[in-house]
C-alpha cells in the first residue's frame, strides 16, 4: 500500500467506534500519525490504535467529548503537544470532522433536547473544532467533513439530521473559500448504509436491508472500508484539485 501520508498527521473524530474506526486505519496505513479521538469509550479507542500499532502504524488516542470551544480547544491543545513531541512540528495536515448521527423521528416528535443534540453532533462538533485548529491547519492540508447521503433526501423521519448535514454542506463551501488560499482544500464526504454498529439492526433483518438495498444502484450496503478509502482518496495528494465539493459514497442511495 502506498504511503503517501507518510510524515503528516492527521486527527479523525469519533475514531473509537463505527465509520471512524476504519478511516483512522487507512490514513494510517498510508503513513499519516493519527489522532483517535473518542467521547467516552477509552478502551475501544485503546483498541483503535492498537490495531493501527499492529499494523505498524502510528496514532494516539484523545478524549474530547466535542460540539463546542472549550472541549475542541483542548483537543487542539492536546495534539499539538502529541504531534509536536512525535514529528517535532505541532501543525495538522488533514483533520476528519467525522462525529454525527441522527434519530428517526418526524417533525411532531423532536423536543428541543433531540434538536440541539443532533445539531451539536453533526454541525456544531465539526464548526468549533475547524475553528480550534484554524490557524493550526498546515499549508495544502485537508479538512474531510463527514455528511451524508441525507443531507439531499426529503424524509420526514430524518428531518433534522437533513437540516444539520445540508448546514454542514454550506459549512463546507464556505470554508473551502476561506482556507483555499493557504492550498487548503475542504469537502465534505456522504455515506450510505455502510456495515457496521449503526445499521446492524438495518442489516441483519432480511425484510429491513431490501428496503435499502432496492433503492440502491449498486444493490447492496457499503462497507466501512469503502468509506474510509474514500477519506484517504481526498486525503491524498491525488485529492489536491478538488474542494467545496460533496461527495456521497452511498452506492448510489435513491438516485
Ligand atoms: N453509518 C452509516 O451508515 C452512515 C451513513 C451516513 C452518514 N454517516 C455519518 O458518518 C459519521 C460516523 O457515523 P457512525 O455510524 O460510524 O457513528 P457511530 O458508530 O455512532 O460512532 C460514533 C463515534 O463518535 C464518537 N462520538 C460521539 N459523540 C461524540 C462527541 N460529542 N465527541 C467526540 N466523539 C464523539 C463515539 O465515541 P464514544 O464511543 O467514546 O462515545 C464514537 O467513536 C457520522 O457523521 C454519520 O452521520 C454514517
């Protein structure tokens, strides 16, 4: 496998469990130093990174339990201090604002606690953590935010993770605009159903999976692994033209 992160770094939120896991993995295995960062799950985030070790990799984990300033300021804080005693330089190269999620409720259904929880795990982790490492972000880095195939779908049962991942879109753009004259690119990355914890539930019952797999072109769920190849792709120099972009990799969910 190419190693063509070698010598950068990299944090990828939300890295204990799920999506996260995975994309850590491969911009490891492409040489990139990560970060795994974790809410409150330390020992699947211990996990984390000894799988990459064992892999010959290189990570850390960092708690944060991440949607406002103060936690993301510590993050930022604590990977400086890793990065700076690992490298020798405490800069940031491709940050993967990957931590969300949503519940299936309709409009009637939503108190304002499931508001603003949705909006601070999709929207508001990936906005005060792009402000903490602003100045911190390497020239010709990558910020990857992970949205979703949701954020362009009209389902009344998801109505609030749609709103917070199409404002995470818009966050995309404009950032891209804003850190596009240090060659710093900003995209934002939308799954499908992917395999894995979130969807077992989707995936393991017959009935419920060909609800999904009949309104996908490609006929079946993703897998981790093709979400986290997508990363490494935009994390890559290969990535290096492409910015302000929303790239679904769903399969081609209701097309
Ligand atoms: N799975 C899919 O099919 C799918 C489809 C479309 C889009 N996506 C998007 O892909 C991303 C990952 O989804 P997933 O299904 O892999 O999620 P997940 O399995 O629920 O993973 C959650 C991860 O995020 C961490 N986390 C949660 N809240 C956090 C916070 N406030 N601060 C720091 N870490 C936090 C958790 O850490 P702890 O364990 O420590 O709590 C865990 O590592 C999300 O943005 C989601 O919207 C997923």
């Amino acid at each position: 496998m190419e190693k063509d992160l070698a010598g950068k770094t990299a944090v990828v939120t939300g890295a204990s469990r799920g999506l996260g896991v995975h994309m850590a993995l491969r911009l490891a295995r492409a040489g990139a130093l990560v970060a795994v960062n974790y809410a409150s799950d330390e020992a699947a985030a211990n996990d984390t990174v000894r799988r990459i070790e064992a892999e010959g990799g290189e990570a850390f984990p960092v708690q944060a339990k991440l949607g406002g300033e103060a936690e993301s300021m510590k993050l930022v804080a604590a990977t400086e201090a890793e990065f700076t005693r690992r490298t020798g330089q405490g800069g940031l190269d491709i940050l993967v604002n990957n931590i969300g999620g949503g519940d299936y409720a309709p409009i009637t259904n939503i108190t304002e606690e499931l508001y603003d929880q949705e909006m601070s795990n999709n929207l508001r982790g990936a906005f005060f953590l792009t402000r903490a490492f602003y100045d911190k972000i390497n020239d010709f880095g990558r910020v990857i935010n992970i949205s979703s195939v949701g954020a362009r779908l009209t389902d009344p049962n998801i109505i609030v993770y749609t709103m917070a991942k199409s404002a995470l879109n818009a966050f995309t753009r404009v950032m891209a605009q804003d850190l596009g004259k240090r060659g710093i690119t900003v995209n934002s990355l939308g799954p499908g159903f992917t395999a894995g914890p979130t969807n077992d539930y989707i995936a393991t019952d017959p009935e419920a999976a060909k609800t999904v797999t009949d309104v996908t072109a490609l006929d079946r769920f993703g897998q981790p692994e093709e979400i986290a190849d997508m990363v490494y792709a935009i994390a890559s120099p290969l990535g290096r033209w492409m910015t302000a972009q929303n790239i679904e990799a769903s399969g081609g969910f209701k097309l």
